[in-house]
C-alpha cells in the first residue's frame, strides 16, 4: 500500500495536514531480545567453571593417571579436546536440561537428539539417537550410555515464558527512549490529490524516499514541491530523558538476575561486578557447580566402575579447586600450614598450584611439625605410630 492510500484510509480523502514521526517511517521495528543473551552468558560462564575442572580417578583407593583419565582430562574422542567436550557437555545439559553421552569404541560422543523410552522396573532405552549427520540405527539400554539430566523442570522454557515479559517492557522502553527523542513534523498540502498521477507521483517519492533520508541524514536539506509545507516541531518532548535509558538498564539488569537465580549462579558474578569476588565465587562453587559436577562423578561412576569396584574404593571424581586461580605469593603461609600439618604433601600442593611434582621420597611424605603432637605424648603415652616429624 502506498503512503498516499494509507492517508486516505485512515485520514479520509479530504485530509489535507499529516503529521510525521521519524519512527513511522522504519521499515523494521529493531528489538533487542534479551533471553539467548543472557541465558548464554550463563551458561557458558558455568560450562567454562567446569571445563577447567579436573577429573580424577581412583583404583582401589589409590589415585591413578590411566585410560579413563586421559578420557576425561585430555582426550575424550578425535574430534575434541576434553575442554570442548565438557563445555558441549554442560552447555546442553543446562539449554535442553538433558544430555546424553555415548561410548563408542572407546570413545564419549555427546548425541544430539535421541528419544528416551521410559519404564518404572526396568531399565530405559534410547532410540533415534543421533550425531551430526550420523543417525545410530540401534537403540541404547540405560547401563550402556551416560545419561545427565539436571532436574525434572525444564528451566529453558520457564526462563523463556518469563524473559519474553521482560522483552516486552525492556522494547516499550526502547520505543519511549527512541519517541521521546525522534524527529516530528507536520506536512501540510495546499490542494487536495484530484487524480493528477504526478501529483501521487511526488507524493509517494516525497514520503517514501525524502523523507527518509532526510530524517535519518546527520545534516540534511529536504526540497519541497509546489504545494507543500512542513514545519518541524521541536520541544520538550524531542530531549532524550535520562530516565527512559534508566529503565532500559534496569530492566536488563532484571532479567540477567531472574536467569542467574534459576541457574544458581550469584546475580553479582553474572553481571561481572567485582566487590567481595572471593564470596562470590564460592558461593558460585558451592550452589551451582558443586551439584553438577557430583552428579556427573555419580553417573560415571555408577556406569563405567559399578558396584563392585567402588565398594573396593575405585571411583571418579571432580576436583573443582582447579577453577579459582592461584595466586602462590598470596597462599605462602597457607601453603607452609597445609604441609606442617601433615595435611597435604608438597607434590600435591605443588600440582594443586599449577606446578610440576618434584617426585622425591621427601616430597611425596606427608610432614607434622612438632607444633602437632598426639594428645598422649602430651601425658607422657606411647609415642609409636607418629607421622614424620619435622623441626
């Protein structure tokens, strides 16, 4: 419909004075949607925590560096490193609120699609499980796959029936933020269109084209036809207020709390701030990746060692103290406690801060100062059976 049909349907056929606004003139509303946004950014903060996490395993009660470690921590299939694969990993199991995770040959793929058929006594099986362009023509029993689901409320579509809420108030006040500073003006035609097909003509290219350039020119000079008049109507309402920019950042930074409390991450380390940043991330550590990465411990660990051998002290484990950065000038005097007390040995603390082990008879002893005794060699008791002692 042309602009000249579009007065006349709405205006009448007589109206003679249209008033302009610059927005009027867009041929795309722009809005800003904020779900994938923010969601995003969640996610890959919480993928990213825990793909720096190492994945320990355990035999027999004893710590071992084998196939399943090298799996985990370097090379879980051909085609990605275990950081991209954890990052996969977690990404999906947080957007879909499921994941699930094959082996094949020796190798862990993460599928992308598959349907679950469920049972309540027996155990459930996958089919129309695919990879890529590669679709399994088998099914999957439960025992043979790793199967990760974070909860049985699909957080992605509450976020969404939430967010677009907030898409729509944070768009009417980016609608107000643009009006109140757009260009208006009122146009007024001297004679009445009477079927002169240049006179349409000029219309059309006047409001289709001149216009719009010239509303959207920095600086600009607009030529008139015979029998038109426009005059620009600058007040008040033309000055951007600080207030519509305020309600834009609010409500955003709404939305990135309403997304960062479903995830359990601390609204403050979402929107990057950076006071009491040590709270903050244990607080982040301990409500928000401390559950998931138990649950994927268990699930490995019930699937790829059993009964049996976990009995028999042969397990994995998530070690997430990987994720805070170390400082080793900062920890010293924590550093010297923890191998006073007989807690931790020097190889262990040396690979806790990022350091090769010396692996020496010494340095892989655990040492007690005589600061620490036994509460009987205070009275005088038997002192066999003491850890080594250090002056």
């Amino acid at each position: 419909m042309k602009f000249l049909d579009w007065v006349k349907d709405f205006f009448g056929v007589d109206q003679s004075t249209v008033y302009l606004n610059q927005q009027a003139l867009a041929t795309q509303e722009v809005q800003l949607a904020i779900e994938d946004f923010a969601i995003c950014m969640a996610i890959n903060l919480v993928a990213s925590a825990i793909s720096k996490c190492e994945f320990k395993t355990y035999l027999k009660g004893n710590e071992v560096k084998g196939d399943e470690y090298y799996l985990w921590n370097v090379e879980p299939n051909v085609n990605q490193n275990s950081s991209q694969f954890l990052q996969e990993l977690v990404s999906k199991l947080l957007y879909y609120n499921e994941c699930l995770v094959l082996d094949i040959n020796g190798q862990l793929i993460i599928a992308d699609d598959f349907y679950q058929n469920e049972y309540a006594l027996v155990p459930n099986y996958f089919t129309d499980v695919s990879r890529g362009t590669m679709t399994f023509n088998r099914s999957f029993n439960m025992n043979e796959v790793l199967y990760f689901k974070l909860s049985n409320t699909d957080i992605k579509q509450l976020l969404s029936n939430l967010i677009k809420g907030y898409n729509n108030l944070l768009n009417m006040a980016i609608g107000k933020y643009k009006r109140s500073g757009g260009r208006k003006g009122i146009v007024r035609l001297n004679k009445a269109p009477s079927g002169d097909k240049d006179f349409q003509q000029k219309i059309d290219d006047l409001f289709n084209n001149k216009f719009k350039s010239y509303f959207e020119a920095e600086n600009s000079v607009l030529h008139l036809p015979n029998g038109f008049e426009y005059d620009e109507q600058n007040g008040e309402g033309s000055k951007k207020s600080i207030s519509e920019i305020t309600d834009i950042s609010n409500i955003t930074k709404e939305a990135f709390e309403r997304v960062a409390q479903a995830l359990k991450i601390p609204p403050a380390l979402l929107r990057g701030d950076i006071a009491d940043i040590g709270k903050v991330t244990d607080n982040f550590l301990t409500f928000c990746i401390d559950p998931i990465v138990s649950m994927i411990g268990e699930e490995t660990t019930r699937k790829r060692y059993g009964k049996q051998a976990f009995s028999q002290g042969s397990y994995l484990k998530v070690d997430t103290t990987c994720i805070k950065h170390i400082d080793i000038f900062s920890i010293a005097e924590a550093f010297d406690k923890l191998i006073a007390s007989g807690g931790y040995s020097i190889d262990e603390l040396r690979i806790k801060c990022g350091e090769a082990p010396l692996n020496t008879w010494w340095s892989k002893k655990h040492w007690m100062t005589k600061n620490y005794s036994d509460i009987q060699d205070l009275k005088g008791g038997d002192t066999s059976g003491k850890t080594n002692m250090a002056d």
